[in-house]
C-alpha cells in the first residue's frame, strides 16, 4: 500500500518527495552510537559477526639498571649502574654522591656479576645500609628494592627499559631546570644554596654566589618582541654555562636575572671570574631573523664570610645590594 505523499521538513512546501512502499514493521537495526559520517567507510560496512584481531606489543627488554633518588636534595635524580662496581658516598669522587653529613665518604657499592645480578655491600660505613628497612652487609638487589644510606637517604632500586628511562631523567630534569634557558630554576637553587652554606659551615670551606641582570632587557622585549628575548635569555643562558665548572650552580633566579653558586673559590677570585663572565656576554653577538644584538649585564659578588648571619636568605640579600649598586652605578658593571 503506498503511503500518501508528504512534505520535507524544513523546506518550501511546494517541494514533495514521492512516495514509496511501507513494509511491515519488525525490529530497529542496532545502531552506532556514534554519527555514521564519524566511522571510516570499511568500519561501517563490514559484517557485524567479522572478529577483530589484536597484535601483541613487541618484547622490550628491562635491561637498564637504574637508581633514583626518593628524597633530599636530588629527589627523582636518576643513576645508571653501567660499570662493573658502582660507589655510592659523601665524596667529590664517587658515581652515585649524596650530599649528607650522616653519610660516609665511601659508603657502599654495588656489583654488577657475570651473570647479570646486582649486589649491594656495606663498605664499612659509619650509620649502615639497609634494603627494604632491614640492615644488611651483603644482599643481592629485585627490581623496586629500597636501598637506604645513612640515616636518611633513599634510593629505589629497578630494571627498567630505554624508554622507562629517558622519561625518568624528563621528570627529573622538569622538576629542576628552567624550561627556557636549562638553567636550574629557583626553587632547585633555594634547596641547593641552603644545602652549600651548611656543607660550607660543617667543614670551613669557602662559598660566594655571583648574581648578575641583564641591562635594558625590557627594551628588547618591546622593540624586538618576546621571542626576540627568549632567544637572548637562551644564548647567554648558554654562554655561562660554557664558562662555570661542573661543580658550580647556575640557576634562573626570575626574568632575567641569573645566579652562580661558587665553591672553595678566594672572594676576590670569585669577583674576577665575575668579571670574566661580564665580558663575555658583553662580546656575545645574538643573530636574530634580520638583526645582530649585544647585551650586557650588572654583576654583584659576595661570600658567606661577609655574612653576620650564616644563611641562604642573608648571602643573597647581600649579592643582590651590590648588583643593584652595579645598576645604579652606571650597568655593565662588577661590585663585590
């Protein structure tokens, strides 16, 4: 029986469509949730009763021996064991160092066997080794064992694969560089800076921190816009860091002030390598798409033992009066 004809919603209602035959009602077809224009063609068509086959991932091996710090300073700092014997102490010199006073020069090793094992032993340090909260001489390592050093210091022990790994060192790097320039950030350089004047305070050992400011930057920003002031934060960024040891800090203290943390360096050495800092970003030129920029910086310098009070917060305060004096005394200066 044909149904009359009708009228398209929504159009002229001179327009009809022709009719066509009713069948029977009967059940709805199942349908998609989604709109039909969504599914790509060859989901859409195939038959309901078609098995989907999943592939397995492939292999990776857990071949990557790792250790990571859980606490202190250093949290989420990650340590490959690649050599045969790995140290782990308070000295300058060893692979895994820990920084804490309740640690022993040479503390404790592990071992890497023939057979591919790892074994932990106490180097007879003062305040032991434990694994998972037992105190141990000697103990053979599984992957998520909790060595602890000392009275505090915890490391975790895993297997891990190369991808397991580069996003560990991600993690880490992220929660302690400045993403822009791959100086340290600031809150890493508040711990740090607290934790060298207590070492510099424990064993008499000298300690200056460096604080420079690049002159006129806002000028940068607003002739040559934020990109063209990202790129200069970068190059001098990197050109400091090309002339600091490893063993100093060189951290972002905010914009576009910067802070180096100097170790067992004489306070008059401390102004001169400040001095040699300032020329260098002085003589840097920085390409930028159609124009060549310099820049300098006002330096201040000063050393924990100029400070009535032994503290981060005081030896800052103190840098930071003499770079203001640097800017005030003309820019493109050193007081110390």
């Amino acid at each position: 029986m044909a149904a009359p004809n009708r009228s398209v919603m929504g159009k002229n209602t001179s327009e009809t469509v022709e009719s066509v035959d009713v069948k029977a009602p009967g059940p709805p077809p199942p349908r998609s949730s989604l709109p039909p224009d969504w599914l790509d063609e060859d989901i859409a068509t195939s038959p309901a009763t078609e098995n989907q086959i999943s592939i397995a991932p492939p292999f990776v091996a857990k071949d990557r021996a790792l250790l990571t710090m859980l606490n202190g300073l250093n949290a989420g700092q990650v340590f490959r064991l690649e050599m045969p014997e790995t140290i782990l102490g308070r000295a300058k010199d060893v692979a895994v160092r820990v920084d804490d006073v309740g640690i022993s020069r040479n503390h404790a090793r592990i071992v890497r066997t023939e057979d591919g094992r790892f074994v932990l032993e106490d180097l007879s340090s003062t305040n032991g080794v434990f694994v998972n909260g037992k105190k141990v001489v000697r103990a053979e390592l599984a992957s998520a064992d909790r060595v602890q050093i000392g009275p505090s210091a915890i490391l975790r022990f895993a297997l891990l694969d190369a991808e397991e790994e580069e996003l560990a060192r991600r993690l880490y790097e992220s929660s302690t560089r400045d993403a822009l320039t791959r100086a340290f950030n600031r809150k890493y350089l508040a711990e740090r800076l607290t934790s060298e004047v207590a070492y510099a305070q424990r064993h008499k050992t000298r300690l200056s921190v460096i604080m420079f400011d690049l002159d006129y930057f806002k000028r940068v920003n607003d002739t040559r816009g934020h990109m063209a002031g990202d790129v200069v934060l970068r190059v001098v960024a990197l050109q400091v860091t090309r002339l600091i040891r490893t063993e100093d800090v060189f951290a972002r203290y905010g914009g576009e002030e910067f802070v180096v943390v100097v170790r067992g360096i004489a306070h008059g050495n401390v102004a001169l390598f400040a001095e040699r800092v300032r020329k260098s970003i002085e003589q840097l030129v920085i390409p930028l798409e159609d124009f060549k920029l310099r820049v300098t910086a006002s330096f201040g310098v000063s050393s924990l033992a100029e400070c009535t009070e032994k503290s981060a917060d005081a030896l800052l305060k103190i840098t930071d009066e003499r770079m203001y004096k640097s800017k005030v005394g003309g820019r493109n200066r050193v007081t110390s």
